[in-house]
C-alpha cells in the first residue's frame, strides 16, 4: 500500500521524487474538452500557444488573456482524435470554461467542463518511465514534454502525458473517475511515496514553476512571469497578442519572474515588499512564493524584481516576521531538471 502523506514528512515525500518516484493526487484540478469539426481552429485564437499546428499525440503549455495581454489563466493542453482535454488551477475550470463558451458565436466548437468526469493523477522522479511501465505495462519512455498517448490497461482507457510539475521526469494520467480509485491503489502498491500538497509545493517552487493565483494573475502579463514557452510568436491573432508582441519585439518587461535565496531562515510570507539597500520608499518588487527547501535545507521564493535588479546575485531586502532579511536573486530551477529551460527568442 502507499506511505500515506501523514507518515512521511514534506522532506521525505520531496526526497522520495527526487529520488525515485512519488504519485500525488491532482484530481482537483479544473478539466476542459473542446469538441467539435472547427474546435482546434476556434481554440488557436483564444490562446496564447500554436492549436491548430498540432498532431494527435501532442500538447503544450498555453495561458488565455485579456485583451490587454493580462493572465486569466493557464493551462496545459492536450490533443486527441476527436475531442482536446486541457486542465487548469482548480478554480479555474469553470470561470475559464464560460468565457470561452461566449467567444463561441457560429463555429462547430463546443466547451466542457468536465472535472467530476476524470481522475487526474501525477507519477514524477526519475523512476516514474519505470514505476509506470512495472505497474501498468505502457512504455513511456520515448513520450516528449506535453507528448501523450492512450493506453489500455488492466484499470481501463489511461491517458499519460508527459509533464513538468517537479522538475523531475514526470507524467499526468488522466482516467475515468470510476477508475481512478483501482488505478491508484496499483500505482502506490508496496510502499510507493503518496505526495501531498505541502511537498508538491516545495517541488514545484524548487523547480522554479511559476503557478497562476500565486506567482501569475490578471495583473501579469506572460513574458514578465518568463513563460516564453507558452507563447507562439509565429501564429496569427488571438486574444491579447497585440500587447504581447509589442513587449516581445519593441520594448522589455518592466519586472521579471526570479528566484530568490533568502539569508538564514526567516519566515517571509507571498506578497512581501523588497526595497534596494538603503531605500525604504520605493518597493522594488514583491515576492509570490515561498517555501523551505528540503532539497537545499534553505529558505527560496520566487517573486517580480524590477528589470535593474533582476540578474542574478542582485540582494533586496525583505520584510520578515522576525524583523528584516535579504532575499538573492538565484537563478531556476533550484534544483537540475531534465527538462529544457525555455529561455526568451
């Protein structure tokens, strides 16, 4: 049976997916299909990301934005034969789902939400290929970041695409929420670590993912949070681009997604104000997460620092609960990935 998350500690279940395997539990997750003869055309002009270029078997990583190039959300994609499954924050789902359906005018094109129909499941380390083939008899190994496939196993239909939520090889599979109680029952048999929140949010902070409602909002637009992968500067119009594009190709982010390193072990808490030495005016960016590495054994964040203090080993002062810190600019992912870094064109 699995080690249940309250007999491991967080540094246990991060040591666990940095060291083997981990499974965690996303189900919570909001969940969208696109059906319909035009749905790849009519999504490709919602989104940020290229739709419409993409075979059966492949996804990425998109966000939807106002007209203004701000973040409404995120979410990863991933194509099918006769339908496309995203999933999304998980109070994301909904919100996302009816402002797409009122971009629907006269196109064949229909949105679901459909997050009480799936299970929604993550295997990550650098065991998960193997985890996955001992367990389930599907061969992942030759799957690319956002790739997928359908696979029949002894549990029913399972989607498994690969993903990037640790910074460790991983995989997202997607299964009828019937199933989904049989399936992880055999993913976490013998004593396979269950991963919870706590130590998915330390995973994903060392690894330097920005995630939307904290490190992204409707305040944000996707090249100062870095997500130059979730852009396609070669497609046509969607909601936003003209925005984008001008930042990407006549100016520069005015603030930048970075890393922190915070001296000692102070507790700074999301949303704390960093100012220059000797400058209390004038903040100079803000930090939206935090956690204590136990990779590291070291307090890190990630935050906005203002474009003049956003290269490495830069050192702004943060306010702390027990008084005042320093917080470095370090470069991400903390810990080595295996997966590319996108870096900006």
């Amino acid at each position: 049976m699995a080690i249940a998350t309250t007999e491991l500690s967080v540094a246990e279940q991060v040591a666990a997916v940095r060291g083997n395997v981990g499974l965690f539990d996303l189900s919570s997750r909001g969940k969208l299909r696109v059906t319909g003869s035009e749905r790849a055309t009519w999504l490709h002009g919602m989104v940020s990301n290229d739709v419409e270029g993409l075979a059966v078997g492949e996804g990425n990583y998109g966000t939807m934005l106002t007209d203004r190039g701000k973040m409404l959300g995120d979410y990863r994609l991933i194509v099918r034969e006769d339908d496309l499954l995203l999933d999304t924050e998980p109070e994301m789902g909904a919100p996302l789902a009816e402002r797409l359906d009122r971009f629907l005018i006269s196109e064949d094109a229909a949105i679901h939400s459909v997050g009480d129909d799936w299970s929604l499941f993550g295997v990550a380390g650098p065991g998960a290929a193997a985890h996955i083939a001992d367990r389930l008899a599907v061969d992942v190994r030759e799957l690319e970041q956002h790739g997928s496939l359908t696979a029949a196993t002894d549990h029913g239909a399972v989607i498994i695409a690969c993903r990037n939520r640790t910074g460790e090889m991983g995989y997202d599979l997607w299964m009828a929420r019937d199933a989904g109680d049989a399936l992880w029952a055999a993913l976490t048999a013998d004593n396979v670590a269950d991963v919870g929140a706590d130590a998915l949010e330390a995973l994903r902070i060392e690894a330097g993912i920005a995630r939307y409602g904290m490190d992204t909002d409707d305040d944000i637009i996707p090249l100062e949070a870095g997500l130059y992968q979730a852009i396609d500067f070669e497609k046509g119009c969607y909601v936003g681009q003209e925005i984008v594009a001008r930042m990407h190709y006549r100016g520069h982010p005015n603030k930048l997604l970075v890393g922190f390193r915070f001296d000692g072990a102070p507790t700074v808490e999301s949303r704390a104000e960093l100012f220059a030495d000797g400058d209390d005016g004038k903040a100079q960016g803000f930090v939206t997460s935090v956690a204590h590495s136990p990779t590291l054994d070291a307090a890190i964040g990630l935050g906005y620092a203002r474009t003049q203090f956003a290269e490495v080993g830069s050192r702004l002062r943060v306010a702390a609960a027990q008084g005042s810190a320093w917080a470095e600019v370090v470069s991400t992912p903390f810990v080595p990935s295996p997966f590319p870094q996108v870096q900006a064109p």
